[in-house]
C-alpha cells in the first residue's frame, strides 16, 4: 500500500498542466485515475470486513432444535421466534416455575420434611429421605442448581399437600403471567403427555421469575455445598448450565434434558444496560450451548434497549372528588423498549386518568395509565399510580336525638310559649282596664 501512494505522488513536475509534455499530462490523468480506483479498492477492502462484521451479526442465527425465541427481557419484545407457540416438553426447564412459586410462597428459613414421594423419584437427585428435615434455602438450591426432582417433589408437597393441587397453582399461575400455551401436570418435568410448554411461555415464565432478586441469586449459582447429616448424602451441587461457565455476561437460568425432550435451555445474559433471554428446545448434543450464545449475541450486537420512562417518575396531579388536596400520579415501573441498532424514532405518550377519583385515596393506588407509541407501532403501557395520600374531608354529623329528650325539650318549649302567651293577655287586660277608668273618671 505504501509503494502505490509513493508512486501516485511522485510525479515529475513536467508532468503537470503547464508543462512542455504533453505525454506527462496524459500520464498524471492515467496515475491519478489509477490511484483513486487503487484508493477504493483498499478503502473497501480495509472497511469492508467491519461492515460485514456487522451485517452478519444483524442477520439471525440458525438453530438446530425444535423450537427457540429470544426476547429483550427489559422490555418483553420478542427479538427471534422459530416455531415459538409449538407445545413440547419443557424437561426440567419446568423447574422455574416450580421455583418462583416456592419463593413467593414460603420462607426460606421454613424447614421441610421430605415424605415418601419424593424417594420415589428418579434422578436427578439429592437422595433426600423420608422424614430428613432440609431448610427451603438448601431445598431450593438442590432444585435449580442441581436440578434434583426429589427437592421439586418435595417443595410441592410442602406448599400445596399434594403434587396435583401444587400443578394447579402452576397453571394458575402461568395463565396469570400469560403462559396460556402450557400445562403442567407435575414439578419436575419428566415426561408426562399432558406436560408441555413452549419456547414463547418459558420466556415469559423466565423474565417474571429474573424481576425477583432471590431467584436471580439461585439461578446464577455455578457450585453450592448444602449440609447433610449422613456425610454419604450428595452435599456438592454443580449447576449443569456450561453458560455460566462459557458466556462472559451469563446471569442464568435454568437447562432441561429427557430423551423425549431433548435438550432445553432458558438462558439469561446481561451486557451493559441489556438483558436477553434466550430460549432453546429440542436441541440435540452440546450445540444447545452455541444456539442459545449466539440469539444472545444476535440480541446485543443487533439490537438497542431504551428506557422510555423511568419508575416513580412525576407525570401529573389531578383532583380529587371530596379530598384534601389533590393526588400526584407516578409511573408505577420502568418502560423499557426495543429498536434495531442504527434505528431511531420519536416516541410519544397517551396519558389516560380515572374521570372520578374519590377520597380516601391510598398511596399506591392504580389510578391511570400512560401508554407509549413509536411511530404507528404501540411499544405497550404502564399503570399510574398515586404518589401520596388523600385523605377525605370531614363531615360534620349532627348527633342522633334521644327521643325522651327530645319530647322533653318539645313540652319545655310548647310550656313557655303557654306561659308567655298568657303573661301578654293579662298585661293587655290590665292596660284596658285602666284605659277604661280613667274614661269614666272624666
């Protein structure tokens, strides 16, 4: 490169208009014309591969499974879909429902005693014996880091009696969150023909589970040691998610495996202010682990993620019927959306309030919503909420009346009015009686 830009500048200056030569003028035309066409070709060959870099990235991966999707997990938006909403069984991936459920649902200092059932189910497992006592903590981390199916057992018969009145509340509980694709019949995942999800319920089921911080600590664990009282019981517990090893952003969260299932995978990655989540099922051998890196590369180099309005932000105030004071309106949460790298838009807001907000109101209480919009496309919305407290005004009531009371202060009344009444007819008799005599008189 350097020998081409010597020899372009190194012309002879009898070569240059003016000059005697006309054969040098035709010369520095043919240079020059070959110089820029050899300034092109490096500047395309030298920008060229970066250029491609970023194409390819923003071109989506191919996967080798039955099924995967990858959504913003900030702002909900699915990203990539490949056979999405096709029910299939989920293998232990169900465990983060089962998971999610246990941590809102109990105490982790609660202690557990496991029954006969879950002795009964095949690995993986802690070993855990009938009548062994384990913390919900230590249960719980058998449950998502070694993926033990006795402590899923375990953890439904704790909470709901049974393993079919805990599937209930987990189908509830995934219809709640909009998962309506799923059923689960069991807390574990082995196969079941009646138990099966989709890529598109998982991510929804995995990005409500990451909002809560004790469950992002589970799911991001790599080793735990959970004491025992048998020394011979499994006390080591190496999470069998290789991301966590293999991907630098790793955040979680939980793999499956049966033969009919195949490989599954819920992984989580943050880069920055970005977090994705990917979602791979039915995926043979170990490139589980590459398709589901490259949707969370493909989500990161492809793609931005924008706070459009940031929680407990001030919108407005608005009156409030028979209240002291009006109410401030807040943004419940976060609103978050998703745009393409090199894309650019301005979003606007809708904002809608209840026509008649009555006193008392609570601090907290939905009492609105604002709604966003970029271009013609609806980014979604979010609740508003009050701020502060209003309080009513107070009414001023008048005391009920005891009866007897009141027929008393109605006779004392009707009593004076009596006696005044004929003190005024006997002061107007005397003053005519003496009218009179003093007429006779005269």
């Amino acid at each position: 490169m350097r020998g081409y830009n010597f020899y372009v500048l190194s012309v002879k200056y009898s070569e240059f208009p003016g000059s005697k030569s006309t054969t040098g003028v035709i010369t520095l035309v043919r240079r020059i014309g070959c110089g820029l066409l050899l300034f092109l070709f490096l500047t395309t060959c030298l920008i060229s591969p970066a250029g491609a870099a970023q194409q390819q990235a923003a071109v989506p991966p191919q996967v080798s499974g039955k099924a995967a999707l990858l959504m913003d997990s900030k702002s909900g938006e699915i990203l990539y879909k490949y056979n999405a909403h096709v029910p299939l069984p989920p293998a232990s991936t169900t465990k983060i429902l089962t998971g999610i459920i246990a941590i809102e649902r109990t105490k982790l200092t609660d202690i557990v005693t496991g029954g006969k059932n879950p002795t009964l189910v095949i690995p993986s497992a802690i070993g855990l014996h009938e009548g062994e006592t384990i913390t919900m903590e230590n249960l719980l981390y058998s449950l998502f880091v070694k993926s033990a199916n006795d402590a899923a057992v375990a953890v439904a018969e704790h909470i709901a009696g049974s393993v079919p009145a805990f599937s209930e509340l987990m189908n509830n509980k995934a219809r709640e969150l909009g998962a309506v694709k799923s059923n689960f019949v069991n807390p574990h995942g082995l196969p079941d023909p009646e138990h099966y999800s989709t890529a598109y319920d998982l991510a929804v089921i995995a990005r409500y589970a990451m909002r809560n911080p004790v469950f992002r600590e589970f799911v991001s664990t790599k080793v735990k040691v959970i004491p025992r009282k048998d020394d011979s019981d499994v006390k080591w517990l190496q999470n069998s998610n290789k991301l966590l090893w293999r991907y630098e952003e790793a955040t979680g969260i939980k793999t499956g495996y049966t033969k009919e299932a195949k490989n599954c995978l819920v992984a989580s990655a943050a880069r920055g202010d970005q977090e994705m989540i990917a979602v791979v099922m039915g995926e043979p051998g170990s490139v589980v682990w590459t398709d589901a890196g490259n949707l969370l590369d493909y989500g990161f180099s492809g793609y931005n993620t924008i706070r459009a309005k940031e929680a407990g932000t001030l919108v407005r105030e608005a009156a409030v019927s028979n209240g002291i004071g009006d109410v401030v309106l807040k943004t419940a949460e976060d609103f978050y959306y998703t745009v393409p790298r090199g894309e650019s838009g301005t979003v606007t807001e809708k904002v809608a309030v209840a026509d008649d907000i009555r006193a008392p109101v609570k601090k907290g209480q939905v009492l609105g919503k604002i709604t966003f919009h970029l271009s013609e496309k609806n980014l979604g919305s979010i609740d508003l909420v009050a701020g502060n407290e209003v309080k009513a005004k107070e009414i001023t009531q008048i005391a009920p009346v005891n009866p007897l009371l009141a027929g008393g202060l109605m006779l004392g009344l009707f009593v004076a009015w009596n006696v005044t009444k004929r003190r005024r007819r006997r002061h107007r008799y005397r003053r005519k009686n003496r009218t009179w005599h003093r007429n006779s008189i005269r």
